[in-house]
C-alpha cells in the first residue's frame, strides 16, 4: 500500500538503488519516449498551437483470428486451471481460471467465477510478461512459465495479492539469468520499495528473498508513464499510457504495435470463467458477456465515474473518440483505398491535421480478468462511455464523497462495497483515496457532495496521515446538514474508527448508518452491511433533495403527463408477495407487489425490484429464491414485519414464522398460501427498477382455502 510506501519511500530507494538503475545492465534495449500516438491524444487536450484535432472515421483494421492453441500448463485443483492461448503471433494469453467464487468482494457478486490474465509477448531480440495472477495461483503460474526466457515484467496492476506471485517468478529464475526488469507507475514502485524494506508492515519477505540472491540482484525496477514504449525487437514496441483511478491509481494500459492489441488491465474486465476453448469473445459477444461487463462496470467503476472518463480519453488513439449523436452519419467509401491513399497524401503535405478516429482501432482489447473482446469491442467501448456518461450527469445533480485510504486493500473493498449501495440507491458517488490527494482536493469534494463517509485502516493504533488530514478538512470545511458515516478495517484494534465517529459527532455531524467496524478480511456479511449502509446513506440525501426527487418523478411519471395518467396506471393491481433469497449464510426479504406470470413453457414469472433493494443483490443472474404468496385477511404480520426499516444486516424475519427449503436454502413463509422456488433467468434493467424473470423450479399450496392479497393503489408515481 502507498500508505507504508509513502513513509519507506525514502530509505528503501537508497537501499534499493540498485533496481532503479538503468536498462543497459538487461542488455536489452530501453524505455523511450514516443512523440507519435500519444502526443495526439495530449494535443488534443491541450489545444496544442498549430495543431487541428479532427475526428474521422478510418478503415478498422481486422482483428487476427486467434489460433486457439489451448495447452493444460497445471493441473487442475479443485476446479482451477492454469491454460495458454495464443492471441496473435508472438503473444500468448496465460489464463488462470478460476470457476467458483473465492472473494467475496462485491464485483464478485455474479458468483461465475473468474480468470486472472497475463500474456507473453515475444520480440525479435526480447520477451515481456505482461500482468501476475492473484497469490492463489503464485507457484502454479511460476511453474508454468519458463522464467529464464523474460527480459521483462510489466505491472498493469499490481495489488498486495499479486507480490507473491511476483516472487514466485523471480524465485523460479535459473541462478546466473541477468536481472529481469520490472516495469511499472510510480504508485506501484512505491509499493515494490515498501515491500523491500524489512521490519514494516507493508514488508515481504518473499519478495526480498527473491528480489536479491547472493548478493545479485534478480530484479530491476524501473518506473513507466505515459509516452514511455519498450522496444522487443523486430519491429514489436509496446506503448505505454498510464490510466489512474482512485481504485486503481497505478493502472498502466499498454499497446502491442505488432498484434494491435490493446492490454487495459481493469477497464473493461469482467468477472466470469471463460470456457476452455474461448479465451475470446468471438462468436459469443455481448448476449454472452453484456450482464458481466455491465455488473463489473457497475460495482468498481460508476463510484469513480469522473477519473475513468480521463482514462478512456487518454486511450483515444487506440478506442477511437465519442461521437456526436448530432453529427451527421459518417458515410462508407466506396473506394476506400483510394480514400486512405488521399489520406496519406493529405498528412504528408504539412498541413498540420491529426486525426483520431471514431472506432476501435486496437485489433482486440485484452483485460486483467474475462474475455479478450473481439466481436464487441466497439460496444464495449460505446456502453462504457454511456454509462459513465450518465454517472457523471447523476454527480453533477447529487452526489456522495467516499473518502478513504487502504493499508492491505481490506478498507478498499468495504468503501467499494459502500459506494455500490449508493449507486444502487439512485445517487452518484465520488470516490478520493486520500493517499493520493491533496487537502484543497478533499475540500473541493466535500463542497460539492450532498453527503460524505469518510474510512480508514488503523495503523499502529492511529489513523493513517492522509486520512487525519483529510478529517481536519471535514470538520472545517463540511456542512453539519449532510448526513455522513464512517468505516475501517484493522488487525488488532479500531482506534481509527472510533476517533473518526468522536471527531465528527463532537462537530456536530450526524451519522446515517452505523459505524462499521471490520477485523481483517471483510466477509460477505460485512460487505453486505457496507452496501446496505451505502443505500442508508443515499436515501438520508434524496430525503434532504425531496424537494427535487418529487420534482423528477412528476417530471419522469412513467413517460406519461398529468395527474389522469398516473391515477389511471395506479389502477393496474398486483399480487401481493413475499421474496426470500439467499446469498451465502445472509438471508434477505422484501414485500413484492409487481409480479406477473411470464410463460407457460417452461413455467415462468416476473418479479420488478427497485434497484436501492438490499434484496436485489441477492436477485442476479443464476440466483435462487423463493416468491411467498401472500393470503388475503393474512397477510398484516407479514407487511408490518417487512415495511418497517431494517438496519444494515438485520434480520429481515423478526418474528415471522418461517422454514428453509431444502433444495435452495431460501425462507419459506408458513403463513403463504403459497411459495414457488424460482431461479433468475435473466435480467432487464427498467428505469429505476430491474426487472427479473425467473423460471420455477418447484412450488406448494400452502393453504387449500383461501384467496390472494391484493395491492391496490390510487397512483402510478409510488407503492
């Protein structure tokens, strides 16, 4: 973590000045800076003199049918495989796949698994290993590989989990084999030099061991930013761009000038196993993956929409720009050859133009987790720019400042999580890690945010720097009105937590949830308290914007104008239901009136559940859970129990009297006249609501006699 980093900086980089040196001891040829594809995207932004920007359709390149040669490089544990596929020529894709969920984080929530990408990429006169694999797969993806055989390690990403992985590689270097150069940003050096110095808590001892044998180094280390290429060989260089994020602030794309494939580390990932034989998407696209990338986009991206907007434009010259929905349609040539050849001609007369263009340009776009994407990049890349898009106009009406700094990655998570409830909930979120901000930076949020929560790790009893400063700020600058709520993770005590909660109580704040404590790893149930305190504190704002929430849902009315509409669309009725799910060892409930039966064959129905549900988590893709059919005259104890307000991991049952199914698990309400056990099919998102098809898989009359409560309403705009 840069937060140990920031305080080892200093004497780990004298210490380790050695692995800071320059390339001429690999003998293989050094960084550079480019002047070409990167400069376009920097003259653009910078309105560069002289120079005209034009956006402008150009002939796509066409992607390299991948030669699918699958190798088995480790055995198979408990559902895990090691594999290789060979992308393009000179660059092979080491998948390490993963096919049952083994975090709990919520971009894990789909439950379908993941991969970990990294891809060998071989030039003329040297070899570059691009990305390491989670810890779980260290010694089997180190075994895997022929070490001795790469000049080069490139960090996209490197998290605490993949430094013993990249332990493992050097350890599994031949003794004799030059220094293999590691190449990363500057928050990830930082993070390497912490892990180098013994005696800290961010320190490794496998990877010092490892690092420096025998009094030689093994490693060298050598920071990269944008504009910096690495020359393989035989006309193979890969470019660099540095894509930072509050999450991921060391994130490094890189492009490959031979395969034209674009290597973007998160952006674009997506947690699900792929098949053995479909390291790609080809074929499949987005009817098989659209749900995947959509949730990954969802819970890690949305919160920190505003940074991953500069991201993509710094990626520009290989994703290609935005186009304007004004602008008219770009016309196909006819004689396209002779259109770039006029092209050519047009830029070798001087005339200053730099274009970029509209589509995707890069062959394939190849990520840290998923599917290489080939068949959908260009909706891909299209879906992310909307749905940032749209986050960004949400932050601009409202938002929530989430404001942390993570030691391990545990208080990460739980911000993550908390930051996917307030998305969910309808309001926006802007996320600011505080190790990487300045206090102007944290007083600038905190002025534009309609609600803050602020977390922290607890490091020798106390909070981390960054985050004493960033409170200072709070305290002084923040509005008392704003609801505000605090969280952290620890491994002996939680001093900083409770200092958080006296600072801002004795300054007059008040809490919207709970003070959220986390020893160690968060576990399911903890993340599921920090996503439902997130949807707590999102609904404490929208109560203080009522005003304007009114406002829009007159204004939204369900597409329709006037009072007449809505009391006509409030007419439609609904049976009046119980849902229970289960995800892990949490059970969740809510009262359901939007249902309907949707099929006949197979048996069928629809389920319409708000997105701020704590419930509809539980409520993805391959989800089970069972719909209790309310009976009229019956049905009070039930509605009393489930439309009181609920703490964050309360027990949604009180009192009610219910058994658990043995075949899903889920809570079957005795009072029912009946329940069907369902599984969810599929999913629309609707507005403000998702839409939910399930298929049933079994169901019980519970009560011969009897009728079905019925949810009568006055008004289309509400319950």
């Amino acid at each position: 973590s840069s937060i140990q980093a920031a305080a080892a900086a200093a004497a780990a980089m004298a210490s380790t000045a050695a692995a800071a040196s320059s390339f001429a001891g690999a003998g293989v040829a050094p960084l550079r800076r480019s002047s070409s594809s990167s400069s376009s995207s920097r003259a653009q932004r910078r309105g560069v003199k002289g120079v005209i920007v034009r956006a402008q359709a150009v002939s796509e390149p066409q992607a390299a049918e991948p030669k699918k040669v699958k190798k088995r490089v480790s055995g198979e544990v408990a559902g895990d495989q090691v594999l290789e596929d060979e992308l393009a020529e000179g660059v092979t894709m080491v998948r390490c796949v993963c096919r049952e969920r083994l975090k709990f984080e919520v971009e894990y929530g789909m439950k379908r698994g993941t991969t970990n990408n990294s891809y060998l990429i071989a030039g003329a006169t040297a070899t570059a290993l691009l990305d390491l694999p989670d810890k779980s797969f260290a010694e089997s993806f180190a075994k895997s590989q022929a070490p001795n055989k790469i000049d080069f390690i490139v960090l996209g990403h490197l998290s605490p989990k993949r430094l013993d992985t990249l332990a493992a590689v050097l350890a599994a270097r031949p003794p004799g084999s030059p220094a293999v150069e590691v190449c990363c940003s500057n928050p990830a050096a930082q993070a390497i030099y912490a892990a180098l110095k013994p005696g800290t808590p961010a320190s490794s001892e496998a990877l010092t061991a490892a690092w420096k044998v025998d009094g030689k180094l093994k490693a060298r280390l050598r920071t990269i930013k944008s504009g910096d290429v690495l020359d393989l060989g035989g006309g193979r260089v890969l470019s660099f761009t540095a894509a930072p994020t509050p999450r991921w602030p060391d994130s490094v794309v890189t492009h490959d000038s031979a395969s034209g494939l674009l290597f973007t580390s998160k952006l674009f990932s997506a947690h699900v196993a792929t098949p053995p034989d479909a390291p790609t998407d080809a074929s499949l696209g987005w009817n098989t993956y659209g749900d995947d990338w959509q949730f990954f986009f969802d819970c890690m991206l949305a919160p920190m929409a505003r940074p991953a907007t500069a991201a993509l434009a710094r990626l520009e010259p290989y994703i290609g720009v935005a186009q304007d929905p004004d602008a008219a349609p770009v016309v196909k040539s006819v004689a396209p050859k002779l259109t770039r050849f006029l092209k050519r001609l047009e830029a070798s007369a001087g005339n200053g133009i730099m274009e970029l263009p509209l589509g995707v340009t890069a062959t394939a776009i190849a990520p840290l987790h998923g599917p290489v994407i080939e068949s959908a990049k260009n909706e891909l890349v299209r879906e992310y720019r909307d749905w940032l898009s749209a986050q960004v106009k949400r932050a601009d009406e409202s938002a929530i400042a989430v404001i942390y700094a993570s030691a391990y990655g545990n208080t990460s998570a739980m911000a993550q999580a908390i930051a996917r409830g307030i998305t969910k909930a309808g309001v926006a979120v802007e996320m600011l890690n505080c190790e990487l901000s300045t206090a102007e930076e944290v007083e600038a949020l905190i002025k534009k945010t309609d609600g803050l929560c602020l977390g922290s790790p607890t490091l020798g009893g106390h909070m981390p720097t960054p985050i004493s400063a960033a409170l200072g700020v709070i305290v002084k600058e923040a509005s008392r009105d704003r609801p505000a709520g605090v969280f952290g993770s620890f491994g002996w005590s939680g001093e900083a937590v409770d200092l958080m909660e006296s600072r801002l109580k004795d300054g007059g704040f008040k809490f919207a949830f709970s003070p959220i404590r986390c020893k160690f790893t968060p576990t399911a149930e903890t993340l599921q308290v920090c996503e439902e305190s997130g949807t707590d504190l999102a609904q404490a704002v929208k109560k203080l914007r009522k005003r304007q929430v009114v406002e829009q849902q007159k204004s939204l009315g369900l597409g329709m104008q006037g009072d007449d509409a809505a009391a006509a669309v409030g007419r439609i009725v609904g049976s009046l239901c119980c849902v229970t799910a289960k995800s892990g060892e949490a059970q969740s409930a809510m009262l359901a009136s939007w249902v309907s039966q949707a099929s006949f064959n197979p048996p069928a129905l629809t389920v319409a559940v708000a997105k701020e549900r704590a419930v509809e988590s539980f409520l993805l893709k391959g989800a089970m859970f069972n719909l209790n059919v309310l009976q009229a005259g019956n049905e009070k104890d039930v509605m009393k129990q489930l439309l009181k307000p609920f703490k964050p991991g309360e027990n949604r049952f009180g009192d009610m009297e219910v058994q658990i199914s043995e075949n899903n698990g889920c809570a079957i309400v005795t009072q029912a006249l009946s329940y069907v056990e369902c599984e969810v099919t599929s999913r629309m998102e609707c507005g403000d609501h998702w839409v939910v098809l399930a298929t049933v898989r079994d169901g019980k009359l519970l009560q011969e006699e009897g009728v079905t409560a019925i949810h009568h309403r006055k008004t289309g705009t509400n319950y």
